[in-house]
C-alpha cells in the first residue's frame, strides 16, 4: 500500500494499454484494408452458414477472423470494448487447432476478459492481475477450440463486476454503440458493444445479477442467463472467489436470436460436462425446443412491475408491444403478480455482499478507481451500525419509505449464523415462486423488462445501483431468462407524464429515474426478458423465436445497428 504502490498501478494500466495500442498497430496488413464484397458477405451470413461453408472449404475460418476482425477494430475505436487483442494468435490456432469438422467451425468467437485463453493475462479491470499470462486454456476455451470456434478477442468489465457499467484504470471506459454517453452496460458490457456494432456475433459473459442480460437490453443484442449447471463456469477469474450463495454463471451472447439458439445448441451438444466438473450431464432436449416452437397457445405471463421500481415508459412500451403481438397470434396472455420480487431483492443482496465486500475490495490497489455504484455499496456496508440504524429509523419513518429503509437495516459482513438464515430464506422464495408458478399462474413463460430504464449514462450507477430487480430475482430463483432487444426510445412517445411526482418515489426508484430522460435517450435500446424455470433454456430460446416471429407480423423485429 502506498505511494509506491499507487505508482505500481499507474505503470501497470499504462503497459497494458499501451500492449492494446501497439496490438492494433502492428496487425497484419489484411486487418487494415476495406471491407471486401467477399468479406461484406461473410458479415451477413447465420454462423451455421458459415459453419457449413468452412465444412465445404468454401471459406476459411481465417478469412472470417479477418471479415470480423476488421469491424471489431472499428468497434473498439469508437466504444473501447476490447481489452485483449487475440487477432495474430486466434489466425494460428484456426490453422492447428480448432476443429474445422466441428459444429462451430471457424465462428470468430468474442470472451469476457474473465475468461483464462492461454498466453493472455485475466485482469478483471484489476491492476494488480496484470503481467500474469495463463499458462494454458481453460475448460470453456478448450471446449470451444474442440467445436471448431476461434477465440480472437476480449472485452471490456467494470473491476468489482457488480456494475451495469463497464470501466476501470486498465483498459478505460466502455461506451454505448449507439449514444456515447451512456453505458453498454455491465459486467459484460464489452461484449455487448462488440455484439450490437457488428464486431462479433457470438460472445461469452457471465451472470450474477443481471450481467450478460442488461448489457443486451442497453446496447441491443441478444442473451440467454442459463442456468446453474447447464454451461461451463471453470477457467476463469473474478472479483468475488467463492461467493456461491447467488451463483455467476458464464452464459451466451450473440448478434441474432438465431446465431444465439445455435451457439447454445451446438456448444451443449458438445458435452460441456466432459470437460468441466461443473456442468450436469443433461444433453440438449430437441424434443422440448420442438414442442415449444409448435406449441399452437401458449400461456404467457406478464409481470408488469416487481413493485421496487415500475418501469419507465419506454420500457413499459416495449412489454406492451410483446403481449400485443403475442396477442394477436392467438396466445393466452395474461398479467402477473409473483410472490415479492422486493423479498428477492433484499434476501440475494445480502448474500451476495454477505463478506461485507472485503473479497472484491482486497484487489484494489492505492488510488485504483472504483465503480461508483460499487463504491456506494461499500460505504453503506461500512457505515457504523449506530448511524446505520438512525438513518434507517430516519428513512423509514420521516421519509416513510420502508423499501429503501429494508435494503439499509442489515446491510453489514454477516456472520456464518446469519449468512445461514438467510441461505434458509433464499430456499423458501425459491419453494413459494416454484409452487406459484405451477399452481397459480400456469404458465409456460413469464415475460416482463429486464430493467426499469434505458441504459443509464455514465456513473449513473451511482444512483442506481440498487435498481436490479428484474434480473436479479431470477438470479436467485436460478431460472433461465433471455434477452432479445424490440424497440429504441422514443423522443416523444416515451416522456414521463405529466403527472409523474419523482419526489414520491421510494429511494430506490429515484436511483433508477434520477437519470430517465426520454430526450437525451432517443435512439437507446430497449428489450424485454423471456423467463423460464431452472434448466429451460430450450423452451426460452423457443418462445423467445416465437416472440421476434409475433414481432416481425405486427409491428416490426428490432433493426440492428447495421455494419459501415
């Protein structure tokens, strides 16, 4: 600790930043040329057309790195999402090692810098990570070199990994590829940018609230949470080693719904449980996927708002176009209102922060910088349990909001009795909405936003950091929920109405609206999240297909940032 120490890590972000700058510059020649018509035809096709083409050795999976690679770069430039540039070495073992018999063969595939490629350090946005190359691949890259995919880039995170933003002293702030102002989101907000610019069209990211969700509902692209055990978790870092009481899991991004559904095919096909201890032995279940692709009604349900924070107009728009197109196909859709969503909120966030936040704070070095919604989270943590319970008594009874008063009250380290308690509350939620779901709402899939706003601008975690409800009850239930983006903000249509009193909202929901302005936010992406019960990502990549097919007959799929 120090001043030595402080002068550590300046030195360290600059080399690494300055290894990316000199990565760029001294790429093959191929990387520096215009997009090619050859190369603009590659960038249009489904990856298992291109998987199909690299089997009939009509294009080589260098060609495709190159085509991809050429627009990640511009991507990087105008939203530095990447952190890692694997280019030169990613042509190399897409001519030793990849399988190009495989299902994914020569697909450019995009990771989260979390995630161990060998010869490369994981930094996790830490300083002190740095300088340590791995010495090996670990079991997710493994898996995907032996599919035939080629790993060729890595990308952006906040340093704690508890963010909807993506920044930190390493690799610097990641920005919105649609309005540099705002966040991609977090913690896979890297890839997210990547996805949405056209840089990439499969990535990989991992979940612990939200994390590989809302980054595809800022910056608009397609993502599935999976489920504890379903995907591979081993050979990577994080800011949290341990904590498995709300589980992160490494799940799947993509461009299109459809690279997304055969990416997640092709990978659990692959028997991801062979290769890390992690997975269940549970094979990929065509007949489900089938069944819910014919299904003639399905039972959706909506849940409108989880009560903490209702969501915002543009948000609330994009749901009402789902359960209208929905609708208007003959399906049974209907609003619901599940066991609390706050209890959720208040039991996952105590767990997850149940070390008092000493495990991602000891990575710091002097002076490193911490995301702001983070950094709120530890103040709070370490505010004296005196003050702490003055300002809740102050909260909940003269402000009389007993929702942001309920997040503060225990809102310290626990101790092991405590932390065992609170594991017993987590199971009996998951029995409640279990025996919700099944007896009372009867439905196949619940629909609702991932998020009650917009991507939020930058440092607006500071305010908003609490506001994770919509994502983060299902990762305590530990249910497959997926991403697809619907609409953009309206400058119009999705103003506040003029009777909207932000002065009566609970503490939360005026984090979360502080930084709403449907003006500034024109043109942002907005999505809604398909969830399923634990281990059905089957059935939600199938309603999620049904749902876009709804979209595009009545009233129009989401337009992608198109490729320049």
């Amino acid at each position: 600790m120090g001043l030595s120490d402080y002068w550590q890590h300046k030195r360290d972000c600059q080399r690494k930043q300055a290894e990316r700058a000199s990565k760029i510059a001294t790429l093959p020649r191929d990387y520096l040329y215009p997009l090619s018509p050859q190369e603009r035809t590659i960038l249009g096709k489904p990856i298992q057309e291109l998987v199909q083409d690299v089997h009939k050795q009509v294009t080589s999976p260098v060609d495709i790195l190159r085509a991809y690679g050429k627009v990640a770069i511009e991507a990087h430039k105008q939203t530095n999402c990447a952190t890692e540039i694997l280019f030169p070495e990613a042509e190399e073992w897409a001519k030793t090692e990849i399988n190009q018999k495989g299902p994914l063969a020569g697909i450019p595939v995009s990771l989260k810098d979390s995630i161990q490629v060998k010869g490369f350090d994981i930094s996790v946005g830490y300083s002190r990570n740095v300088g340590k190359p791995y010495a090996e691949d670990g079991s997710m890259v493994k898996l995907l070199k032996d599919a035939g995919a080629v790993p060729f880039i890595k990308t952006n995170l906040p340093t704690t990994l508890l963010s909807f933003e993506s920044t930190n002293d390493v690799w610097g702030r990641c920005t919105n590829p649609h309005n540099n102002k705002y966040s991609p989101g977090g913690s896979t907000g890297g890839e997210s940018a990547l996805l949405a610019f056209g840089g990439s069209r499969i990535g990989i990211g991992s979940d612990v609230a939200g994390s590989v969700r809302v980054p595809a509902h800022f910056s608009g692209c397609y993502s599935i949470r999976c489920s504890t055990g379903r995907w591979p978790k081993m050979g990577m870092n994080t800011s949290m080693q341990g904590q498995e009481a709300i589980p992160s899991v490494f799940s799947p991004m993509a461009r299109t719904l459809n690279d997304l559904t055969y990416f997640t095919r092709s990978l659990i096909q692959m028997k991801p449980w062979t290769y890390d201890y992690t997975v269940h032995p549970l094979a990929w279940r065509e007949d489900i996927e089938a069944e819910y692709k014919e299904k003639k009604k399905l039972r959706v349900g909506i849940m409108r708002t989880d009560r903490v924070v209702d969501p915002s107009p543009a948000c609330a728009r994009a749901l009402d176009q789902v359960a209208s197109a929905l609708r208007a196909e003959g399906h049974d859709v209907y609003d619901v209102d599940p066991p609390s969503p706050y209890e959720a909120l208040v039991i996952a966030s105590q767990l997850l922060n149940s070390d008092g936040g000493q495990t991602f704070m000891s990575h710091f070095r002097t002076g490193e910088w911490n995301d702001k919604g983070a950094a709120q989270l530890v103040f709070y943590m370490r505010l004296p349990r005196p003050i702490k319970y003055l300002y809740y008594l102050w909260v909940k009874y003269v402000k009389g909001d007993s929702i942001w008063a309920g997040l503060l009250r225990y809102w310290h380290p626990k101790s092991a009795y405590e932390y065992w308690q609170l594991a017993g509350r987590r199971e009996a939620f998951k029995a409640n909405f279990f025996k919700w779901w099944s007896e009372d709402a009867k439905m196949d899939v619940m629909i609702t936003t991932p998020n009650a706003t917009p991507a939020v601008p930058h440092e607006g975690m500071h305010d908003a950091v609490s506001s994770c409800g919509y994502t983060f009850l299902f990762n305590l239930l530990d249910y497959s929920a997926g991403i697809l983006p619907v609409t953009h903000v309206d400058s119009t249509v999705d103003q506040l109405p003029a009777t909207f009193n932000f002065k009566k909202l609970n503490g939360v929901a005026k984090g979360a609206y502080k930084h709403y302005d449907a003006t500034k936010m024109a043109g942002l992406p907005v999505g809604v999240q398909v969830v399923g019960r634990r281990l059905e990502e089957e059935k939600v990549l199938a309603v999620m297909e049904r749902v876009e097919d709804a979209l595009d007959k009545h009233g129009g799929r989401y337009q992608l940032l198109e490729v320049d």
